[in-house]
C-alpha cells in the first residue's frame, strides 16, 4: 500500500463540471429533439375550456357509437372526406357542417362546402401541405354530434 492519499485538485473539479453539464446538454438536446419531432402543431388558448372541449367530443362519440353510427373524417391527399352512416350502414341524410383550421396558428375555422359523391362527401379543392384540425357538426338538427380530427396533409 503506498502512502499517498488522494488531492482532488483543479483537474478534477473541471473533469467534474464538464462532465456534469455535458450530460444536462445532451438531456436537453434530445428532449428539445423529440419535443419538435412528435408536437402536432395543436394550440390550446386556455387548457381549462380545451378539456371541456374535450370531453364534450368524447362524450359525442359515446352518443355517437351507442346508436350504432360510425363518422370518419378524414383528408386523403388533402381531400376532406367525411363518412357518416347510421346503424343500418345507410348515409346520414342531415347535412353536416364542416370547418377547417390550420393547426398551430390558432386561427380562424374555414367553413368548408362538401358534395356527395356517392355515400360519400367531399371538398371540391384540396388542403395545401400542413397540420389541419377538421371539425364536423353531422346529424338530423335535434340529435347532432361533435366530430373533431387532426390530419397532416403532403407530409
């Protein structure tokens, strides 16, 4: 056993400190990495009226499958295309409004006029490439529901 005891000198202190904001860099770096990879673009004024928000549509598409109707609302290739069937698979017949925001700005919903075309509604012009939040009122007048999808066009 030798007789030297241990000196933490400078040396260490700086191989201490490089270290240790080197590991809290390299946190940051990949959180802030994976933040902007999955950040849907969604903006949410007030957080408390965006959970109302919420459960008000989950509780639309409760209402929706306890009477059997199945809604899709969708943009292929930046085409709104809205599917809505009642229990017996038939289109509803009420004509649902539809309105268009474009996510991550917070800004106005665009009213969007969609054509039947066989069971099925479509916009006549298509979304240019962005993250879109579609929102669909669809049903007779006295028992509407709520339908709300996020979409990513051309990306």
């Amino acid at each position: 056993m030798s007789g030297r005891s241990f000196v933490f000198t400078g040396r260490h202190m700086l191989a201490t400190l490089v270290v240790f904001f080197g590991v809290v860099i390299a946190v940051n770096i990949t959180m802030s990495v994976y933040a902007t990879r999955s950040f849907t673009g969604l903006v949410a004024k007030n957080g408390y009226v965006a959970s109302i928000d919420y459960a008000r549509d989950e509780a639309s598409r409760a209402h929706a499958a306890e009477r059997g109707w199945q809604v899709e609302l969708t943009a292929p290739q930046g085409i709104v295309t809205l599917e809505a069937r009642d229990g017996a698979g038939a289109p509803l017949a009420a004509t649902p409004t539809v309105t268009v925001a474009e996510a991550g700005t917070a800004g106005e919903e665009t009213s969007l006029a969609l054509t039947r075309i066989g069971e099925v509604l479509r916009a006549g012009e298509p979304l240019p490439p962005g993250h879109y939040v579609l929102h669909a009122e669809v049903g007779p007048s006295e028992d509407r529901i709520v339908w709300r999808s996020v979409v990513v066009v051309g990306q």
